[in-house]
C-alpha cells in the first residue's frame, strides 16, 4: 500500500510480507484500481514512480483508510485481523450485510463484477442505492458494460470467510460447499480456513481455553433472557459455554495464556487446529485418543496433557524438540512410547500433574481420622436477620455420627484416584475455577485443564501441599470418594448432612452453653472460639503475606473446637449431602426438625457450610449456608467426611439399617 500510495519506489518494496504480496499489489494497484475507475477518477500515477499520490479527496472514504491498514501492522498481527478491525470500525450493519452478500457473489460465483440489476437487488433488501457503494465500499462502475467491479479481491475473500466463522451452528453446510480451494488469497488465511474446517466438525470438536470475563452478573443476565425456555440455566452450563472459544477472541486469549484443551475423537484433527506455531501447552486429556499423534506442527508446545487416551501412541520422531513435558496420570505402560520417549530423552518430564516432584499418587492408604459426635437436640440457625437464610433459629434433634476430624486432604485423595483412576467432573468437562491476582486484587478466572492436582491459582502442585484441603472437586466427587472409602474399609462413609455439620461445628455433646431446657446452643461465632485468628483461614488473615501466600492451609494448624475437629471455619468450604432451599429453615419454625436432610424436591444447589481461604470473616460464621451446583469445582471447595456410628444401626428383618432411617416427612423436607 506504500507502494500505491507512491511513497516508496517499487524496487524498495519487500514482497516477504506475504506470500501472496505481488498478487495483492497487482489486484489492487495496476490492474483494478487504474484501469477500472471513471475517468474523473484516473490519475496519471504509475507503479514504481515516486510523485503526487493520490488525492484522499478522489477515493471513496473505505479506500483511502484501507490504504493506511499495513502501517500499524505488528509481526503478530495477521491480514485477517486487520481487515476484521477494518470493517468494524468503518462499517454500519447493513452496509457490512451489502458488501458480504457482493463478495459472496463475487467468490462462490468465481466472478470479476456484479451486473448492475444484480447489485440493485443485492441493495434493495438492506434499502440501500447501489450508487451508495461507489463511495463507501471497494467497489468502481464499469460504464460501457454497467458493471461493478471489487477492487480487492483479498478483501472480498475475508468477507466470506468471516461470515461463516461469525455464524452459529448453522454454518456447517455453508463451510461444506464452499470453494476454498478456489481462492486466489488462501495462503493469507490460511489459520481462518483451518478453523472453518474445524467447525464443519461441530460438536465433535470443541476447543476451550482461558476465561477471565466470566462473571456473575453475566449469567444472571442471560439466565433471565432463557427463563422463557424450560430448561434451567445454571451457573454451570453458562461456565461450560464459557470454557468454549470463538475465533473473534481466540488469537487475544492465545496470546495470554498459550494454552488449549481440545475436546475431540480423531486424533487427525491436531494438524487442523489454527495457530499451531504459537500452542505453548496443549491438553488433549480425556478424549478416547488412539494410535500416533502427530505433534510437529507444534514448534512451541512445552507441555501436552495425554491423560485419558488409553490407545494413544507417542513416536518421538513426531515430537517438537521444544517439548518439556508430557502430563500422564494412567500408569505409563496404557499409552505406547511413553518408555522410549523416557530412554530416548531424558530431559523430557514425564508426570501426572506438570510438576515432576509431584509423587502422591503412590502414596499408601491411611483411614481418616474421625472423631465421635453423640446424639442431642440443639438450636441451629440465628435470628440476627429475618432476610437470610440461616433464620428462624429452631430446634434441631439428632442421633449420633461420627465425623472427620480434618477436612478431606490431597494425600487422601490421591489414594482413591491411584486405586480406581477416578476422573474427576473437572478433569471430565476441562475446566476449573481458579484465581489471579490483577491489579493486587484476587479475582476468579476460569481454568482450563484445572483439577485437583493443582494449587489454587491453577498451578501444578508438590508433594508439601499434601496436607492441604483437596480443592476443584465437585459434590459428585465428593460421592464418589464415600461410595470407594466405604467399599474398601466396609465402613458406611458419607457426606455429613447440614444439620450434622453445624452440631459438630459448635461443639455437639461437648458444647458447654444450654438453654434452660437442656438444648445445646451456639456459645462461639465460629467453630471453637469468637476469634477467627485463632481457629480459622480467611482473606484477611492473610495481610501483610505476598500474594502467592492467598492459598489453602495445611489442615490441623490451628485450634480445634471442643469436640477436637479442625478447620471447620475457614480453609474451604466443605460438601453437604442436603440439596439447598433458600426458606429451609422455614419448615422447622414451630417444631424441632428431627434428622433432617434436606429438601426432598429437586434443587440445583448443593448446600456448603464453612467459609474458605478467600472469604471474609463473615463467612466463616457457624451459622452461614452457601449452596453451589454439584457439578461445580471452585479452589475454596473441598469436604468432610461423615460416618453412622455403631451404636446406631440396628436389626429390620435381619437387614442393617441406620436408626437414622426415614420415619416420616415434612412437607418438602426429608426430616424424620
């Protein structure tokens, strides 16, 4: 464009630029424009020639800005971007909608120019004169042959292109009948085509990265447009979508973070993906992989995710030798090569988390600890705000569990996913909540690749957080770890029901406060003291630390409650088996609610109770109900075990049953 602009003579011009760059020079400049435009229009410039430039006030207002596209050009930036930046600067709507439906004419049809009664039309439906494109699009009047023709065929190629990646699902049959290998300007676009063919795949391939504008207030937003549908839309599913990439903020999220998790079945689809030169961390876990995979077009990629293909085989000929690291829960020997790949290169890590120190995952079986909680009635909720949830303060009656004295720890954890390979909601669906710090605030982001191998800030963990609280399992998680605990020990492990947890919280049998009638109540605000500094882990007990020291805690560090348990305010918050109803207590206003466990009728929320590492003071009250959806993984959410006791459980026709059995219901609650 320099060269058009005759401020640089032809020999000065690099056509390394592009590969297509002469092409490009020559539709634009020699041919189109000069011999194209009315006769008012011409000028006596020739290519190579440094004179007087074209005026701006001779050329239509799109051209003249086109013309200037190259100079803020960056090695980073691509054609493609460049003319999308273009077009929605210079556009309205409906003269975007003319000039895509002219080059779909012009592309699709393999046409030089639009005759004048096609153009007409092509205007009319967006009510607009074609006279209007000789001044505000790429377009001249051939007179004698009353045509019209585009002066950028590269531009009118990009048109296309960018339709269909613009469009919804039902692009596939577009992008199936299109030319591509028709197009004069392919090799410019060469990432946008690959993409289009990735989307030809639909829901057979989905690709996630990074998200850091997810946010609340946007899902509130879009769960009220749904509500007229009848399906719920839960934070989850809106979390899910957001996970997914679309091309418009694909290269911006690439550039962030290198990293991408590619959902498909066909490992051929790797030398489909776009931008493949500038993948740093490529997950492909979990995706049924088999046979070689072909990793070289990856000249960047550190690290690949390759958990979850059983058949997959890796050669190290089809290896980039920027490879750091290959992420592999399974033992080695499910995946064919990985031997090889250790003997040939030593210095390529092979691990199960990104962190070759990390070994918990051959760490021997330890039973938790549990402490005993007696059976007793006691008053639970508060009366301090008639709004919230935790109100009316009532009466509650329970027999006697047995309760972990720790929250659920990573060792733990490790275990059951060493002995059975239990994939994770997390591991299964590709994403995670996580945290980052931006402008010395904490936020969420979501976390591809998150899981619970990995700290709170979505990092690869090391054996020294052993102790910490397990975090980014979801309540379904939590089930399965009770359902695989109690099958190996024959011991009937469960999550603790929300009024199990908040007796052991103030204290059970062991609380020292009653009322005149011998009912247990709440002596402390959190669990086993009015001080949080000195039993629980919350945001502002972390000042003065850096950021990094904003995390989990090893469980145990602090002062237990008066029954011995520890970390029941503050860590994370901890998994309860109730569903969550936001009037619960409401039920129990004028009787004492007797083993209850939550609402019968069906909830998307899950109850948690505790506060977490990342919550204020406030949170870690007793009282305190949250609720999530039990397929979400956030890093302040982890759990606590429950067990029924011995004394408990009893003979029903020469069946074990828990004396905790239903006997009769409440309304929409299962209190017995």
């Amino acid at each position: 464009m320099l060269l058009y602009e005759g401020r640089i003579s032809e020999k000065e011009f690099s056509f390394e630029r592009y590969i297509y760059a002469a092409r490009f020079y020559r539709e634009m400049c020699e041919v189109k424009y000069f011999q194209r435009q009315p006769k008012e229009r011409r000028h006596r410039h020739k290519p190579g020639m440094i004179g007087a430039a074209p005026h701006s006030s001779h050329l239509g207002a799109a051209v003249y800005t086109f013309a200037y596209l190259e100079e803020g050009l960056s090695p980073d930036q691509e054609v493609f971007q460049i003319f999308r930046q273009f077009t929605e600067n210079a556009y309205r709507q409906r003269h975007l909608d003319v000039l895509v439906d002219c080059a779909e004419y012009l592309v699709k049809g393999e046409a030089d120019g639009i005759p004048e009664e096609e153009m007409a039309g092509i205007c009319e439906v967006y009510g607009l004169e074609a006279a209007d494109i000789l001044q505000y699009f790429f377009f001249c009047y051939d007179q004698p042959t009353s045509t019209f023709h585009f002066l950028h065929r590269s531009f009118a190629e990009f048109l296309c292109l960018d339709e269909m990646i613009m469009e919804a699902e039902e692009a596939a049959e577009a992008i199936a009948h299109f030319p591509f290998e028709k197009l004069r300007f392919g090799g410019l676009f060469a990432n946008e085509i690959k993409w289009l063919h990735l989307k030809q795949h639909g829901k057979d391939v989905l690709i996630q990265m990074d998200n850091h504008s997810a946010s609340l207030e946007e899902w509130k937003r879009l769960r009220n447009q749904k509500k007229a549908g009848s399906t719920e839309y839960t934070y989850v599913d809106y979390l899910n979508e957001r996970s997914a990439i679309e091309y418009s903020t694909f290269l911006a999220r690439l550039s962030r973070t290198g990293t991408i998790k590619l959902r498909c079945h066909d490992a051929l689809l790797l030398s489909s993906l776009p931008y493949t030169e500038r993948i740093k961390h490529l997950d492909i876990s979990h995706n049924g992989l088999s046979g070689p995979i072909d990793l070289q077009a990856f000249s960047r990629l550190e690290s690949v995710v390759i958990s979850g293909n059983p058949g997959l085989e890796l050669k190290p000929s089809l290896l980039p030798t920027s490879l750091q690291h290959i992420i592999h829960v399974e033992p080695q020997g499910q995946a064919r090569g990985l031997a090889e790949i250790k003997e040939r290169f030593p210095d390529i890590a092979i691990s199960p988390n990104g962190n070759s120190a990390f070994t918990l995952l051959s760490q021997p079986f330890q039973e938790p600890a549990m402490v005993k909680v007696e059976g007793g009635r006691y008053w639970r909720g508060s009366n301090e705000n008639p709004e919230a949830d935790d109100y009316p303060r009532h009466l509650v009656e329970l027999q006697g569990y047995c309760i972990g004295k720790y929250p659920v720890t990573i060792r733990e954890f490790a275990c059951f996913v060493q002995e059975t390979g239990y994939v994770t909601t997390a591991e299964q669906e590709g994403w995670s909540r996580a945290s980052i710090w931006q402008k010395n605030t904490l936020t969420n982001f979501l976390k591809v690749g998150g899981n619970w191998m990995q700290d709170v800030y979505g990092k690869p963990l090391s054996d020294d957080m052993a102790s910490h609280p397990v975090v980014f399992v979801s309540w379904h998680d939590a089930q399965a770890y009770c359902r695989w605990l109690s099958e190996k020990t024959g011991k009937r492990y469960r999550l603790p029901t929300e009024a199990e947890w908040e007796y052991a919280a103030i204290g059970g049998h062991a609380a020292v406060s009653r009322d005149e009638n011998g009912n247990i109540q709440r002596q402390y605000t959190y669990a086993g003291s009015d001080n949080l500094e000195e039993v629980g882990w919350h945001f502002e007990k972390f000042k003065g630390r850096p950021n990094n020291g904003y995390s989990t805690q090893q469980v145990g560090l602090l002062e237990p409650n008066e029954l011995g348990l520890y970390d029941m305010s503050g860590n994370v918050w901890e998994w309860c088996s109730d569903r969550y109803s936001e009037d619960y207590y409401q039920h129990f206003e004028n009787e004492p609610a007797v083993n209850p466990q939550g609402l019968e009728a069906e909830s998307d929320g899950r109850v948690l109770r505790g506060g977490s590492w990342n919550n204020n003071q406030d949170n870690s009250r007793v009282s305190i109900r949250n609720r999530n959806n039990p397929n979400n993984r956030n890093n302040n959410n982890g759990f606590r075990l429950a067990q029924y006791s011995t004394e408990r459980r009893h003979q029903v026709s020469g069946t074990t049953m828990p004396e905790s059995a239903p006997l009769r219901r409440c309304g929409a609650c299962r209190a017995v």
